[in-house]
C-alpha cells in the first residue's frame, strides 16, 4: 500500500485519537487470502479520508475460538489482556471486518469490563455512505449477478441482514439471493472453531452444501463478509469445480469498483 497506517501508540505519541480503532483480527493479518480484505478496507478509508488506527503488535486474538472451543479460561486471559489495552488508550469506537471479532467484543467484552462501540465493516461503510462521505460508482460491475452469504455472527446472532445489502445494491450487478438467506441462512461451516479442524464423517461437508446453493443462483460473485466464511466458500468453488465464480470480501468489490 502506497500510504502508512498508524497505530494507537503513534496516535497517542501525539497526544491525538483517531476516529475509529480498526480491529484487523488474526485473519485480517496473517492469512494470506484475508489480509487483502484487510487492505481492501483501509484503501477505501484512506480514500475518503477517514483517520482510524490498528493496534499493531498491541493486539492479539479476541478469544472467540477458545470461547467457541469450550475454554473459558483461555477466552477471559486474552480478553482481559486486550481489554485493559484497549481501555489504556480510552477507546469508544471500534470496526471489524470480521464478524467473530465484532460479535465477541460487542457482546462478550462488556462484562468483563470492555463497553465499546462495536461495528461490522459493512455498517460502518453503510454509514460513511449515508454521511455523503462515501461514494460508490459501481459501473464496472454491470451485467453480473452477486449472490450474498450472510455470515452467521452478523446476521443470525446480531440481526444485520442490510448493511451489507445495500453497500452491494450500489454497485450496477444485479443482487440474487440464495434459497436460504438472512434469518434461515445457512453456515459455512467455519464457526465455533469448526474452522482449525477437519469435519466429522457425513455424506456432504456444509461448505460444498452452502456453495452448491449459490451456484444454484447462477451468480457471477459470491460476496461474503467475513474471512472465514471466505475461506470455507472459497473451497467450496473449488469443490464443486466452478473456478468461474469469484469468491470476494464486500471490501473487495468496494475498491474495485474505485479502482483502488
């Protein structure tokens, strides 16, 4: 990226705070396919001007797999850590693109002592567009059909169903929805730690299932909003050997739709 990204530290350093805190995730930094939503997002703010911050080295993961795992104690370590940091710097605002990290430090951090404002990539995008602030031309996209896969800890657990859908109505495709969408979506199969191991034995992995219902919509881009379901959905193309249809982030399509 032909710009810096400042973290909390240097913010401070300067006696400043930014808008809003971005919370990158173990995703958004270390994987490979991830890390281009990552740069994918901070292009866009970059763009529009919108001063936000990283943790840096500072951060660490938000606990949630342990959580999902069943380890309590490991979740309420890490919590407690990234808790007293992120309290150290004052913060109020926070943004994820991913919505383990968003529902865990919406939700669970609280009673542990961390109230913040917690928002999904896809509203805090919504919002920058309601404010006039973001402005997106979507030509390129013009005569492709999207389909969107509901990430399950941002619809069904936290009830956002059209941030993401109205960020995807701006750009000239048509939105087609899948058989199982919004409220009786279907999961990946990456969530509740599922997603560091193989599955158990069964006719079919729900990846492959979930993937075959997108392909059933003929579409052109599976849009999702989250890095895991990225990963699982992304298999899935190649599953069912359809290397025709793009797996992309929401992000993603926003900057390319920019030429970001």
């Amino acid at each position: 990226m032909d710009f810096k990204i400042k973290t909390m530290a240097e913010y401070a350093a300067e006696g400043k705070m930014p808008e809003v805190l971005f919370w990158v995730g173990c995703s958004g930094s270390f994987d490979d396919r991830a890390k281009k939503i990552t740069r994918a997002f901070c292009k866009i703010l970059n763009n529009i001007g919108v001063e936000f911050a990283v943790l840096g080295q500072e951060e660490s993961c938000t606990g949630d797999p342990a959580k999902r795992a069943g380890n309590e104690f490991v979740f309420q370590m890490m919590a407690l850590t990234n808790i007293e940091i992120l309290n150290a710097y004052q913060i109020k605002k926070i943004v994820t693109a991913c919505p383990h990290c968003f529902n865990t430090i919406g939700n669970e951090y609280p009673e542990l002592g961390g109230k913040y404002e917690v928002l999904h990539h896809t509203q805090f995008l919504k919002n920058l567009m309601n404010e006039g602030r973001l402005k997106i031309e979507g030509g390129k996209f013009e005569g492709k059909k999207i389909t969107f896969h509901d990430p399950c800890y941002l619809g069904r657990a936290n009830g956002e169903y059209e941030a993401p859908r109205e960020l995807l109505s701006k750009l000239d495709a048509e939105l087609v929805e899948m058989k199982r969408c919004k409220s009786n979506g279907l999961c990946c199969g990456a969530g509740g730690a599922q997603m560091f191991k193989e599955p158990e034995k069964g006719k079919k992995d729900i990846n492959i299932e979930r993937t075959e219902e997108a392909m059933e919509t003929k579409a052109d881009i599976i849009a999702t909003g989250c890095p895991f379901c990225m990963t699982m959905m992304s298999d899935g193309v190649k599953g069912v050997d359809r290397q025709d249809v793009v797996v992309k982030d929401i992000a993603e399509l926003l900057a390319e739709a920019e030429d970001l």
